[in-house]
C-alpha cells in the first residue's frame, strides 16, 4: 500500500532508499507487510524512485515469482550484502528503528560503509494509519465476519462448559472462514473478567459477567470487539455498572469527529465514568489495520488526532480486582462521522447457568 | 528453565543482570519466555545473584500474581525506567541484541548511563539447545500429539477437495487437543510441491505429491514433522526419488551421535542423495524448542556440534522447479543414540484421486 507516498517522504528527506526486514514466514512485520504486500523473508529495499526490490532464498524464489507483483525479485545465496550493496545506492538510508534489531544494525552499518542511517518508523505508522479505500472494504469484511463468528458464538454458548470451549469455538470458527485469530481471543468468566489480559482456562465457566475480547485478521487486516455478557444472575450494582460503561460507550463512539484530539475522547469518556473513572485501567482505544495496535493511540497522554480514514477501537472497561470487570469495544471508521463497523448487539445478553 | 546456570554465566562474567523485553501477550520473545515461562509484556530483569525481576503493566498485574512463580512482580505505571534503575544495578548489563530493537536500546542507553551493554543472547542460545528433562517430557508428548493430528489426517484424506481444506483440519484438530499450531502447516499438492514454503491454496489438490509439513507447540514448545503423500498414481521415477530422500534421511538419522559435527551430518545426506544433491535448497535441519528454529543449526556451513539434549528436524528436501517436491522430516532428540520423536511411519502412501 502507498508506495508512492512513502516513495514521495523518501525525496522529501532526501533519502536515497529504506530497508525493512521480515525475519520469517511466520512473522509478520507490519511495515514489511503493508509496502510488499507478502511475508517472505527478508529482505525489502524502497527506492526513492523505481520499482521496490524483495530479497528472497533459494528456496522462496519460486513461491515468490508467483506472488510477487510490481517488485523486482533479487534471489540471494549465500552472500546477501553485495546484493544490497547494489540496490541501497546514495548514502542516506531509511530504517525502521522499531523493528531493527540491534544485531541487524551492527551488521549494516558494518556492511554498508560511510551510509547515513535515519528512521522512517513515524511516517510508516503515520501512513499506515489513514487507511485507504481498499483497505477499509477489508476491513469491513473482516468486521462482518468476526460478527457472524461472535452472533454463532453466544447462539451456542449453553454447550460450552469452559471457558477454552468458547476459545476453541472462536477460533475454529474463524479457520474454517479462511481468516487466521488477530489474538488469542480473551475469554475471562467470574472473577477473572477483572483481568483484561486473562487466558482461557480449562475450567467450568463462572458466574457472573465473562468477557469475550476476539479479533480475526481477514486478508492479513485486523478487526476487534469485546462484548461481556452474563451467566446466571447479577446484582443490581453489575447490572447498573454494565448500562454505566456501554453509556459511556457509546456516547464518547458519538461525540466523535475528525480533528479531535485523542486525549478528548479519553476525557469525553472517563467524565461519562464518574466516580468508577479510576476503575478504567487501560486505554480507551488503539488504531487497527495490519497490526492489532497501531496508530492513533487513544489514551489520556496521547498526542495524536482523529481524522479521516483512521479505523481504531473504543474499548472503556471497568474492572475491579478480584471481584469482576466489563468491557464493551467496537471497530469504528472515522469518516465525516463515526461509522460503526462492528454491529453485533450490546444489550447485556444473559445465559442460563449450566 | 535454567535461570540458575544463567545466573552463573552471568557472574563469571561479571554481568550485573541482564535485561529482557517482551512487546505484547500475543508475540512470544523465546529467551524471554524461556526464562520467565510467561509472556506478559514487558521487561524481565534477571540479576547475576537473587530473583529476578517481572515488570508488568497495572492492566495484568493481577493475572500475573496468580501465574508467575519465584520471581518479584514489579507493577508499573506510567513511568518504567526509575523502576528499571533501581532493579538494573552494576555497570555492566546483559542485553538480547537479536531481540532488542534499536528504539529500545537507544532509549535504554539514554536512561541508564554510564552503564555498558553487552550481548548475552548467544549463552541463552546454548542454554537452549540442550533440553531439561522437563522439556524432554513436553516436546515427547508435543511428537505423540502432533502424530495423533497426522494420522487423523492421512485417515480423513479422501474427505479433503482443497489445500486448504487439510490445512483447516490440522489447525482444528490442533486447537481441539489445546494446542497451538508451531507455524501455518504448508499443503503442498501437485505442481506446488516443488515449493518448500507454499502457501495452501484454496484450490483442488493436485495430482503428485503433496507435501505436508505441520508441527504443534503443546506447553508452548514445538514440534515439526514433514510428510509427502502421494496422490493418484506417480512415474517409476518419482517413486525411485521419494525412496532415495527416504533412505537418505534414514541413514542420516542412524549415523547421527553425540559429538558429532552439523556439517557431517549435511555431508552424509547429499552423500546418500549423490547426483540428486543440488536439488535440496535448504538446510538439513534445526534445533526446537520454545522457537520453531533455534540451535543446532544443520547445514553445510553450520559451526555447531550434536549434543545429549539437544532435539532437532532431520529434514531432507529435494525439489525440481514447475514440476514436483519431496520433503521428509522427522523431530529427533539426541541422547546416547537419535531417539526418533515423531513415529509417524514413512513408506510412501497412495491416496485416491477425488
């Protein structure tokens, strides 16, 4: 994606070319992945002007030349570098400070003499996060998807007894659609819906509020909801908080607009807290696309703003230790207005206890 | 695993303590795991005398008191590296620089100075390499599990019309069993075979071979095992082949031994390949363990040694572009003698063309 416009902040800056690498097939490196479009390792060098080179082995050249498009495909043996040597002309270079390793770093700078290294990690993120046209039909495919999964889901939740049932239901769900998990889903019934970060345990699920926190990558773009619902009964204190938080939700999805500072919608949000503002131990949201958390970063220090074509999360949880927690997120599109792309119900669902 | 010997690493070197990151729950740095058998983000201080030392956010402070044992849990706020400081003591510190990316560790210096930084990642390495008793026990009952999902597989064929059809059954099967899959299984069928990386197609299988590399991380080690299936009938040539890899990685396996170099046992392979040699395009093998590469490294050029402990692939491939692929590949632990993991058996089976 947007080559071109990261080819166009190359000139600007007078940077000759930048080099990302993607240490294997099972790893994806966002920034790799977003300008070549394929995970083979690993080795993808931007040029200021021309036709981006993909560095592949022997072994993926074939796999390559057939998946590979609008790039020029340099197989390498044994001796990387006099390839690179070749393609990172000039001497001001583009690097991604945030992946590079620091084994990598010594190796280039040792490789490439007399070469100026700077960062291009800002601007990958910052085109990354205003998400193209393409990119946001994907991305609401991925959303219908992950809703279908989840509807499937709560109508089958009485045959699951434990909360690793729910798991694997999310999740062969989500094969068996093509997708691939964009997490391990969050499944934390009882007492363990205070830890937002709980994983699935291999026991009877447990009364009271259970959160489900599940996102599904389709066509490598990531999606993320979070509903909690309800097993057996709650008291009126839960049932008050619950309707607390999705007001909340919901009016700070609202007051949404282009232009607005991040550190706002945390604000809008925690005011619709109230006094449980404290009990919100984490962010309010994070931007979405080819990695689960990218930009913008929605948190009461962030810097960054809303605008346009930016997708990201608005996830306010309440949790208190040892007791409970609940958290209600939505994928939103900041178009002219907020634009809901996650559209299963939040009413509280209430399942009988099994 | 092994903090202790690393802890004796550490003050024959007279390392202070060393430091590792971990950038989310979903993303497993291996030597942090290793040491920390967790994988809550975000920092691990592992001092050369004492416990060593957890950081973690506010969000999983609670989930980590109840999983992490026998180290201190620091719970950390908005501010990490006054925290770092008071735990980081000494002037020389140990770092992961094959892990470390180059923002942390400008940052890292920025905040400890005067300290000096040195690499620790290759003693974690080795550290590895050579298996617990513990580990032993899991990566056997990883091979045992992982046999189970093939034969189930191999059982099922004929029921199977895509690539990705008998890709979805082994990533089911593996969650079902509450596993994890180790990489995406590669189904490489017909003409595809000849690619030892290929992506499983939504597509009819193709007639040939088809490759099937699959491995499991069961308690969060790996296990890889590769099989080639024959589909419909194959030339008395292609027979000849798969029977000449088989009795190459056969004969490899038996002449295998403690003390043994890497670069013997790539020898004895295309040895026993003869004029078949220049089609195997990758390695001969690698170490397993918490990452599905890791130490030894068994290729021509490799440095490495075999030693008791140490659990591996013997893996030989030979590939001919556009036309067909044979891969074979078993998971062994070198004890006094190879000691064959995964048991699947290996003469060459015939399934029916749909």
């Amino acid at each position: 994606m947007k080559i071109k416009e990261f080819q166009k902040y190359l000139k600007k800056k007078r940077i000759s070319s930048a080099i990302f690498f993607n240490k294997g097939l099972d790893v994806i490196e966002p920034n790799f992945y977003y300008f070549a479009r394929s995970n083979f390792p690993f080795c993808l060098v931007i040029p200021s002007a021309k036709k981006p080179a993909l560095f592949v082995s022997k072994m993926d050249a074939e796999a390559a030349r057939k998946a590979v498009k609008g790039m020029r495909l340099v197989k390498v043996g044994k001796h990387f570098f006099p390839h690179l040597k070749k393609y990172a002309k000039g001497t001001k270079i583009g690097i991604d400070k945030h992946s590079l390793t620091l084994a990598m770093f010594s190796r280039l700078k040792k490789e490439l003499k007399k070469k100026r290294f700077v960062d291009v990690s800002a601007a990958c993120l910052e085109l990354r996060a205003i998400k193209t046209k393409e990119e946001i039909n994907i991305i609401k495919k991925g959303c219908r998807i992950s809703d279908e999964i989840l509807k499937s889901c709560f109508r089958n939740f009485r045959s699951f007894r434990t909360e690793q049932d729910v798991t694997s239901f999310l999740e062969t769900e989500t094969i068996k659609r093509g997708c691939e998990l964009a997490f391990k889903p969050v499944v934390a019934s009882g007492k363990h819906s205070s830890m937002p970060h709980h994983i699935p345990q291999d026991k009877k699920l447990g009364r009271g509020f259970c959160v489900i926190d599940f996102g599904i990558k389709y066509k490598s773009y990531c999606t993320d909801t979070t509903r909690t619902i309800c097993i057996g009964k709650l008291s009126k204190t839960e049932i008050k908080l619950y309707n607390l938080l999705l007001n909340a939700q919901q009016n700070t999805i609202k007051s949404i607009k282009p232009g607005m500072r991040c550190s706002e919608t945390w604000e809008t949000c925690t005011k619709n807290l109230g006094e449980y503002k404290k009990a919100m131990i984490h962010g309010l949201g994070h931007g979405v696309g080819v990695e689960i958390h990218e930009l913008p970063n929605l948190k009461q220090a962030s810097k960054d703003a809303l605008k346009e074509g930016m997708v990201f999360t608005i996830e306010p949880g309440i949790y208190f230790e040892g007791r409970f927690g609940i958290r209600i997120e939505d994928t939103i599109l900041m178009a002219k207005k907020p634009v809901l792309l996650t559209k299963i119900p939040k009413h509280l669902l209430i399942m009988r206890e099994r």
